[in-house]
C-alpha cells in the first residue's frame, strides 16, 4: 500500500512528531543526568519531578495520558493498573512511560533503568532497544506489513530472547493532541493481532498513519519486567 505523504500540511505534522520526541529525548536525558529515577525514591515522587522538570525545561503542562514510573513487581502490570505508590530499591528495576504535549504534539516516550547488578535484569535493559530496532526493521522492510503482522513479529522477537510480551498490544496511533480515539475495541488504532489492516495507511481525516511502538517485556519467573517506546515510522 502507497500513501502519499507530500505537501506541506504532512510535513508540518512530521515536524511536530519528530519535534515532540527530541523534546521528550532531552527531558529522559535530564531525568537520568538528575537521578530522577533511582533507589530510595517512591514512584509518585519521581513521576511528579518528571512533570515538574518538563514543566521547567519546555513549559510542558499537559500530558495526554496519566504518567507512569513502575518499579519491582509494578513493572509486570499493563497500564491500565494503578498499583499502590512503591518505592525503588537498590537492586531494582523500574520503568517511565510518559505523554507529554509540546506545542499540540504528542510524545509517548518510555524507558527502563536498572540498579544494582541483576544480570537478567540488565539484560532485559540490552534487550529492549535491540528488539525494537528489530521491530522497526520489520516495518521498514514491508511496505504492506499490517497490525497483526508487526504484532505477531514483536511476540515473535521477545520469545526469542526469553520474555513474555505484558500488554495486549505493541503500539498504536499518534498524532495532533487529541488524537484519534484510541478505544481497546478500535483495533484498527492498535498494533495488535486483531488489526489487520496495513499500517502504512491513511486515517478517517486523511491523513498518514504515524504510529508509535510500544514493548512492555516481562520475565513472569523473576518478577518484573521493563518497558521502551518511541515513534515507528519516524525519527
């Protein structure tokens, strides 16, 4: 499938996207820079110096969905869970999956942290960006390649390595905020094994389908597990 991504109004929007991200690339930078995320800190500390600092850094108020840092035996639960506030431990693993709003663009940005020396855990930390790379690899390769497909290779990566993918999908739409409706009965709007329409594709407005990929890898036997999202088919 062909779609036609000329003119001025798409590459304004591509603008905007890739924009977001950089932004929401040099805030996780803070963050770690910071130590914002790290042992003897709760998660809704540590997700409200998040807001705080993007708030400093870009003037960033909104977020388009809530904010997420997960630690421990957290880190195994979908998103739609809001599990009782923890704080992060010295041999830890912990996760931050943040929507930040920059100038009505959206960014969904995640990403792991490891503390200590669990080398299951730090390996699940090498394994995530390869697997999404991987991921992505896939998607570039197949002009035609649909929801169910990418999802299918995801689940297919992550077996491979010796993880369990922790969410019922692997990424979704993204766009001007608010973007498309993302309802779990609208496969259509989700990598998952249900969409099998292309993902390279226009939407009900007209315009290209960007989309985000979104791993949340889990070891079930040890307990955790970790999480790295960026854009797709962009930057």
């Amino acid at each position: 499938m062909t779609v036609d991504a000329a003119g001025p109004e798409e590459a304004r929007r591509v603008a905007g996207l890739v924009g977001a991200q950089e932004k929401a690339i040099a805030l996780f930078e803070e963050v770690e820079a910071r130590g914002v995320v790290a042992p003897g800190v709760g998660e809704r500390e540590a997700s409200d110096h998040i807001r705080d600092l993007a708030n400093e850094m870009f003037g960033t108020t909104r977020h388009w969905h809530k904010r997420i840092i997960r630690s421990g035996p957290n880190t195994l639960l979908p998103y739609r869970e809001t599990p009782p506030d923890r704080v992060i431990g010295e041999d830890d693993i912990a996760f931050a999956d943040f929507g930040p709003i920059f100038e009505e663009y959206e960014a969904d940005f995640g990403r792991t942290y490891v503390f200590g020396d669990d080398p299951v855990k730090h390996r699940l930390l090498r394994d995530l960006p390869r697997i999404f790379d991987d991921g992505r690899a896939a998607f570039a390769a197949d002009p035609d390649i649909t929801g169910a497909q990418l999802h299918a290779e995801v689940e297919r990566l992550a077996a491979e390595a010796g993880w369990s993918v922790g969410i019922w999908h692997a990424g979704h739409l993204v766009g001007e905020f608010p973007h498309e409706t993302n309802d779990g009965a609208r496969a259509e709007s989700y990598i998952t094994p249900e969409n099998h329409n292309p993902l390279r594709r226009t939407d009900r407005a007209g315009r290209v389908c960007h989309w985000i990929l979104e791993l949340h890898l889990v070891d079930e036997r040890g307990g955790f597990g970790g999480f790295y999202e960026q854009l797709l088919d962009l930057a």
